[in-house]
C-alpha cells in the first residue's frame, strides 16, 4: 500500500498521528470521497477480498465498493498508520437486508485512549467514530445514535428516525474477525436473487450537508434535509451522472 496515494484519493492533507483527531478526520475524508456502490456485480465482475485488489480497484482506479472492500481496505490504511484496529462482525436483521449467515457486516474497532466504532461502509451511515463506551446518544450530521450493551457481550447500534423512535440496524460482539471471514455473506450479496445488491444497481456518496444517490432510474440530491430527486431517461443520463457526480467512467 502506498499510503500517500491513498491519502491523496481521499483527499486528505491533515496529520497522520495515531489520535482521535486523525481519525475522526480519516473517516469522515473517506465518507466524502470514496462512494458505496455495488456496480461490479451488475458488471458480473466478482469481488475479491483481498489487499491488493481492494488497493486497485478503490484507490487506483477510482471507485467504490460495498462494507467488505470499504471497510476491508480503511482497516489496512488504520494498521499502516499505526493505529490498533480490530475487525467485528455484526449482525444485521433480515427486516433490514441481512444474510441470516455467522457472518454479516465488518465493523472496526480502534482502539486510543477511548474506543470507537469505525464504519465506511455502510451506505449513508454515521460521518464520524461513535464512541462504544458512550451510552447516550452521540449525534452525527442531524441524526443521532446509540450503542448499547446488554453486558452479556452482546452491542447493538441504534439509529434514532425522524418520528423519533429508535431503528435498530445491527448487532455485534467484541470478537476480532478476519475479511476473509466474510467471503460466504459476499457471495450472497453479490448473487443471490434475494440480495437488495442484486436487483439493482446504485452509486451513493456523502457531501458536507446532505448525500447524492444514483439508482438505474434516478439521482436524487439531498441537501440540508431538502432533496431534489431527477428521472433519468435512459443509460445515457446514468453513465453521465455517474461520471459528474462521483467521478467514475468505465
């Protein structure tokens, strides 16, 4: 890994000292510059979870990914710089998309004089490090968050909805995990009929006030709580916005 090349796509320029700064500072440059999308597999081109192509295909060339290769290659960028990072597995439920499988979702946690849950890789998730020891709501970009624990080993994450209630989205436990760990859920997302990452495709990046979001038949802009949703007329409106919006050409 060349470190100042990664650093350079995600448009980072600040201090690479291993505290909580740095790392606040990481994942929030990560969020705004590399996207989530899912367009390998409606490409019939298959993921592989390992360094090297995660390095290629997200730095070098450019694009995205989904959890596994985000989070999969900011855990090897954290272990670069120095910082102490364990890969989890959480657990989401099926109301939510999950594979039902022993392994989901990786989730990271860094540890410094706090520990903190690090996730770029879940669509349009929290901006910046949740502090796991914190049991009242931590606030992101208008949205707050929770993190529980039953005491039994069990944490859940909560996000807390616009009516006010609390969405529970996964669930997860301390014990490390290796990427590779996920190879049978990566298969699953990226094949199976039953799989939201099947059916269609879609390009989601987060912008300092909002997200922009591209699906087959639309782009949707969403700026300070207001978004402006655009048709689009065919594959022609699709690769023009995929390139304008999220710098990606094949």
């Amino acid at each position: 890994m060349d470190i100042a090349t990664y650093l350079k796509r995600i448009n980072y320029r600040g201090s690479t000292q291993t505290n909580t700064e740095t790392l606040r500072n990481l994942h929030r440059a990560h969020l705004l510059a590399v996207p989530f999308e899912n367009l390998d597999i409606h490409l019939n081109r298959r993921i592989v979870l390992n360094e090297t192509a995660l390095y290629q295909k997200i730095v070098v060339n450019k694009r995205g990914g989904f959890c596994y290769e985000l989070n999969g290659l900011f855990a090897a960028l954290l272990n670069e710089l120095g910082f102490r990072v364990t890969m989890l597995n959480s657990l989401i439920p099926e109301n939510h998309n999950g594979c039902c499988m022993a392994y989901d979702h990786p989730i990271l946690l860094v540890e410094l004089d706090e520990r903190w849950i690090v996730d770029v890789g879940f669509g349009d998730s929290y901006r910046l490090p949740l502090r796991l020891d914190e049991r009242g709501e931590q606030m992101g970009i208008g949205v707050a968050y929770r993190i529980s624990t039953d005491g039994d080993g069990r944490w859940t994450f909560h996000e807390r909805l616009e009516n006010g209630t609390w969405e529970f989205y996964y669930a997860f436990t301390l014990q490390p995990c290796r990427l590779s760990d996920f190879k049978n859920a990566c298969v699953h997302y990226e094949t199976s009929p039953k799989s939201s990452f099947t059916q269609k495709r879609m390009c989601t990046i987060a912008t300092p006030d909002g997200h922009i979001t591209l699906t087959d038949d639309h782009l949707i802009v969403a700026r300070n709580d207001q978004k402006q949703e655009t048709p689009l007329s065919g594959e022609r409106d699709f690769v023009y916005a995929l390139n304008e919006y999220f710098g990606i050409s094949f």
